[in-house]
C-alpha cells in the first residue's frame, strides 16, 4: 500500500511540473538571453512589467511586448488566461502572494522570507511529524540494532518474515510512521519548484535587492561575470561582489544543520547509518555546488526554510526531552 502510495505522488508531483513551466527568452542563435547587469536568466513568460529600463530594453529587443503585461502591483492570479494546472493553481497565486506581501514591505527579499514562514506555517503539522518520526527512530535504535543482530544471518523467507512482523512491532511501539518522512519530503519537491518558477517569472522580484545583494543574480555571475577566470574572481575583491560566496556558504551550513537534526529517520542498523551518512554528504555538496548557479532569491528561500527546520526540530526535541524528564522524576 505505501509502495502505491509513494508512486501516485511522483506521478502527480510529475503531472503537475510537467504543465505551465518557466519558458525561457532565446536569442536568434537560440541561446537563452541574459540581463546584462546581473547575468540573470530572463524568462519569457513573465507575469508583469519590469521597471528597469535595461530590463525592458533586453525583452523589447527580442520582440517581447512587455507594455501588454499588467504592472507587478496591480497582478492578479486571473492575469494571462488558463495556463495549466500547475501555473494556474500554484504558480500565479504564489505570485500575487509574494507581490502583494513585497508592496507591503517595499521590498522583495523580505517579502520571500515573510512568503517562505507563512508557508512552512501552513504546512507545520505535517513537518511535525516528520521530525517526530526522527526523534522516535532514534529512540528504537537499540530495539533495531539487537534485531538486526538477531537474524544477521538468517536468510530463510520464514525468518525473514518473522524479522519483518519484530520490525512492526518495535515500530508501533515507538509510534513510528516512515510514510510521514516520505510525505513531507514530497511536499517539499513541489513546493521549491514553485517558488523557482514564480520568483523567475516576477520582474519586480529579479529587479530588487536585500542587504545590498541583488535578487537576481547568483553568486556564480556576481563573482566571474562574464567568464570563469581568475582576473574576474580578483575583480571581485574589489567590486565588493566577492561577498556573494556568503550566500553558498549560509547554504551548506543551513542545509547541513538541518540534515543532521532530521537523520534519526534513516538510521536504522549501523550498516544503513553510515550508507545514509554518505549520501547526505554528497546531496549536501551537490546542494551547495548548485547554489552558485541559484539567484540570490532562491536562496533566501532555501536558507529561511532550513533555518525554519532547524528551530523546528530544536524546539521539538527540547519539548520531548523536558516531558521526558518529568516523567521520570514522577
């Protein structure tokens, strides 16, 4: 049943990603157009008007009409028609959430950051459980390690089975549900895609800036520009945009806190552990070499939704402990 389960989801999330994505503006070459000042990818498609005379320059130039588009503060999630499910249901409302927030606050980046809490908010009973099912697997791990010594080498179907009924066994006693690791982990999938998609097609977003970084530019673009060479990355000493390798940097340490409070899940035997181990430690380098390529937007997303984790899952396992100790002294 959870094997359906799981393969529903990744049919849906698939379905659902597959329909009104980002498309991208292209040259007659057919290479995708950048904005000069940042780098920034520029999306066709996008939901408003820029404001930045470069930036309109860039689409008229290729023969987008950008003065058919609404103004960024007067968007709605009904502006453009029908555009599939995943653009109509997600991306657009998303959209007109994070303007309507940005308006407020007069700026974007805190806006993303306001969007990003208001979100894992919602979504908090779920994210939950996932981090209680962290905490209850590390408390069965001496019940599943002396069963996993118990049939280490007992390979009969029968044993296995038997193997398998201790295994429910010891996960009911500690009131342990992998499905509700997995879920939330599903949801997280959508929920990033969504934000990439919305925050690349706002022009106010890719045009502001927070704490003197740009929001659309990545680290990668501030620090080469126009190429990857050695005189660019000294150049950037002294342009200052050398402060961009923060931003990869708040990435790995966000996503490496966040990882190590959350791993309880996973481990099971020694064996799995360190096999767990490893992988996160690849997933964690893969995350943070692809943070070079992420504009600064992104980014805040992804370091204010670790950080929500991090507080999340401290604050759990600070609860669960002091219930635990109460218990104890009655």
């Amino acid at each position: 049943m959870n094997k359906k389960i799981l393969l529903i989801l990744v049919l849906l999330i698939t379905s659902l990603t597959l329909t009104g994505c980002t498309t991208w503006l292209k040259d007659d070459k057919g290479a995708i157009v950048q904005e000069p000042s940042t780098g920034q990818n520029l999306a066709e498609n996008i939901l408003c008007q820029p404001q930045d005379k470069n930036v309109i320059k860039t689409y008229e130039k290729n023969d987008v009409k950008v003065e058919d588009l609404p103004s960024c503060s007067e968007f709605t999630p009904a502006d453009g028609g029908y555009e599939g499910i995943w653009s109509t249901v997600f991306i657009k409302p998303l959209s007109w959430l994070i303007i309507q927030i940005g308006e407020i606050l007069k700026n974007y980046g805190l806006a993303i950051i306001v969007v990003t809490l208001i979100i894992r908010l919602i979504i908090f009973p779920i994210s939950k459980k996932s981090a209680m099912q962290s905490e209850n697997m590390q408390a069965a791990q001496k019940d599943l390690q002396k069963l996993e010594s118990k049939y280490r080498n007992k390979q009969s179907q029968e044993e296995q089975m038997l193997k398998a009924q201790e295994m429910l066994a010891i996960y009911k006693k500690y009131n342990i549900n992998p499905m509700s690791g997995c879920l939330f982990a599903f949801i997280q999938m959508p929920l990033f895609f969504a934000f990439l998609e919305s925050l690349n097609r706002i022009p106010a977003v890719f045009e502001g800036t927070l704490l003197g970084f740009n929001l659309g530019t990545s680290p990668f673009n501030a620090i080469f520009g126009d190429g990857f060479s050695f005189s660019n990355f000294t150049a950037s000493f002294s342009s200052g945009d050398i402060l961009y390798l923060l931003l990869p940097i708040m990435v790995g340490a966000a996503t490496f806190f966040s990882f190590k409070l959350n791993s309880g899940l996973n481990q099971t035997v020694p064996d799995q552990a360190k096999q767990m181990k490893m992988m996160m430690n690849i997933l964690l380098v893969f995350i943070i070499i692809a943070s070079f390529t992420m504009s600064t937007s992104i980014i805040i997303y992804w370091i204010t939704g670790s950080l929500f984790t991090i507080i999340q899952s401290a604050l759990l396992r600070r609860h669960k402990h002091a219930g635990s100790n109460k218990g104890s002294k009655k």
